[in-house]
C-alpha cells in the first residue's frame, strides 16, 4: 500500500469537532476554495485534495434539505455530510426550497462538526432547478430570503450563499446581489455566469470590480468569493493583483486538470509569487493508488452502515490522473475496462514503483 490509511479516516459527522468562531474572518487574504462540486467532492476526493496540496476551505457536495428533514432520506443525507478531522474548516453546502427544511438542516448542521453553512441557490442542474433549488431560487428571491433567515435563525454558524450573475440575463446581477447582500451573510461566492449560460462561455471577468463595489457599498463585511474558469495559483496571483476587492477565489474544475493546483510549485514563494505544482506521471499514478485505496476503505464503511458506493463513478476520476504524458491514452483504456480496483491497482503498480 502506497498510503497509509488511518483506521479513523472516515467519521460519522456527529464525531467531529466544532467551532462555533467565525472562520472567515481568521483566513489569509486572498484565500482559496475547492468548489463544491456533484459527484465529485465527496469525503475521498477531498482527502484526496487534501493530499495532493489543500485549499484554505473546504466545501461538500451539496445536500438536500427535504432529505435530511425526511426520515426515508436521512441517512443518505448524512452519509454527505460526513467529513474527516484533517479537513477544517469545512464548510457544509445545501439546498431546497422549504424554509422549515432549512431550519431543521440548520439546526443539526451545527453539531456535525461543520464551521460553516452554505446555501447554493447558483446550480443549474435542471432537475435541482426543477424542484425550485439551486439557481431556481433566483426566480423566487422572497422565497430564497426566508430561507437564508431560516438558515441564520437557527444555527450560530456562519452562513453564507453561493449564487450565479443571473437566472437569464447577466444584468441580473445588480439587484440579484444586491438582495443577498443586504442578508448580512457571512460569505458570498459568486460564479461569473448565468445560470443559462451554464459553462458554455467565459466566466465575465470585467464585472468583478462592479460586484466589488456592490459588495463595499452594502455589505463590507462579507466575504466575496469568485467562482468560474479559475484554475490554478498563478491565475489567482493575477486576478488578486487586478482586483485585490476580492477575498478569495474557487477552483472547480481547474482540479480536473491538475489535483495539485492548489499547492505552490515552490514553498517558500511569497503570495505574489505563487505557481501551482506540476505533477510527475509518478506523482499522478501514485495519488491514483491512494483514491482506490480511500474507495475501498469507504465502500466497507457504507456496506457497514447498509449503503452501497458503487465502482462506476470511480472511473470518472481516472482521467485526473492519466493524462498529460506519453501513452496516458492508451492506459485510461485498460482501466475503463477494468471492473474492480484490484484489477486497476495491477495495471498501474509497475508504473509507480
């Protein structure tokens, strides 16, 4: 085994420790955030990231709160919310439509070992949209309003809201910001599209210094956050230096391309300095093993619990970490044809030794 994997890795969430302070307001400036992301950051991927070079804060896949308020979908809703000790501060992102799921949510959340409480009313799946979350909320601002308060009246946990410029058309954003704004949250991280747009175009960057503005104009207080096309440090030195309004930036998909874009290629650079590390094949296929690693450590955990983690989506990770160096196509075919991680683990083992 490439990776030492502590018998304690995984924790039921109720085990985790709490912090009631603020923790926005004890991180560097600009900080970084690993995006919330469907699918992807669960508990292995962001130990995985964690690995590989950690962000300054951590978000988790999203949860629904009519889940967590339902008995029939509590457990599945619980088994997202569960985090290990190395990843604090972490935050918890959810989303729904139902202010008395909010509240119910909210207040558990609290003794889940979370620092912080996020609301995404910015997705643009079309079946969370369908059900009246994530950027559907822009459609329904007095509905998102009583749930944001909902969230902040029963939790003394930071909260805070990640949201896109619009729902149709980017003009949307003044008074679209400007609501949430005026909700004293704690955080605001804004993806720099519409929800129409989904990823289809290039983030709009020339409107950062506008909602900097806005930001100062209503709420100094809250941290703001940049989401879109972000991916690695150099980029994030640039857009610091242009816009230095900004607290901190989200990479998303940037960590497709390179899981440790959020580690400095050198240690000792200064922040205006940064560069993310580029990874060796070896470096790669070694963070590989550790995911199969970390998967089975987890499917044994859900089986325990009556779950299930299947092995399919496991294969959607795989392009991370073959790619980019000679005969890395050719690899990724033998393992989407493999069926179990032992199977993979024989495939890329004279590889990384």
């Amino acid at each position: 085994m490439l990776y030492y994997i502590p018998p304690t890795l995984f924790y039921t969430a109720e085990l985790c420790y709490n912090s009631s302070m603020n923790f926005w307001d004890k991180l560097p400036h600009p900080f970084t955030v690993l995006a919330p992301m469907e699918g992807v950051t669960d508990i292995v991927f962001r130990h995985i990231i964690e690995t590989a070079g950690r962000p300054n804060v951590f978000f988790t896949e999203f949860t629904n709160v009519s889940s967590y308020a339902s008995e029939k979908g509590r457990q599945n809703a619980l088994e997202r919310l569960d985090i290990f000790e190395n990843e604090h501060p972490i935050v918890a992102q959810i989303w729904g439509k139902e202010p008395e799921h909010f509240k119910k949510t909210a207040t558990a959340l609290e003794g889940l070992g979370f620092d912080g409480l996020d609301i995404n009313m910015g997705c643009p799946d079309k079946h969370v949209n369908k059900a009246g979350g994530g950027a559907a909320m822009i459609n329904t601002p007095e509905l998102a309003i009583d749930c944001i308060k909902s969230a902040k009246e029963n939790t003394s946990l930071p909260v805070s809201v990640k949201t896109r410029l619009g729902y149709s058309k980017i003009s949307e954003y003044e008074n679209w910001l400007t609501l949430l704004l005026q909700q004293d949250l704690a955080a605001l991280t804004v993806h720099l599209r519409t929800k129409k747009e989904m990823s289809k175009v290039p983030a709009h960057f020339e409107l950062i210094d506008s909602i900097i503005a806005l930001r100062d104009k209503i709420a100094p207080q809250t941290k703001l956050i940049i989401n879109g096309d972000i991916e690695n440090l150099e980029q994030i030195t640039d857009l610091h230096a242009a816009h230095p309004g900004v607290d901190g930036f989200m990479i998303g998909r940037g960590v497709f391309k390179n899981p440790f874009c959020f580690k400095p290629q050198d240690s000792k650079s200064t922040p205006s300095e940064q560069t993310s590390h580029i990874p060796s094949q070896k470096e790669l296929l070694r963070l590989l093993a550790l995911h199969l690693n970390l998967f089975d450590a987890r499917r044994a955990e859900l089986e325990n619990r009556g779950s299930k983690y299947s092995y399919e989506p496991l294969k959607h990770f795989y392009k991370i970490y073959v790619n980019n160096f000679d005969g890395a196509k050719e690899l990724r075919i033998k393992l989407m044809d493999c069926k179990t991680t032992d199977e993979a683990r024989k495939i890329i083992a004279p590889l990384i030794k």
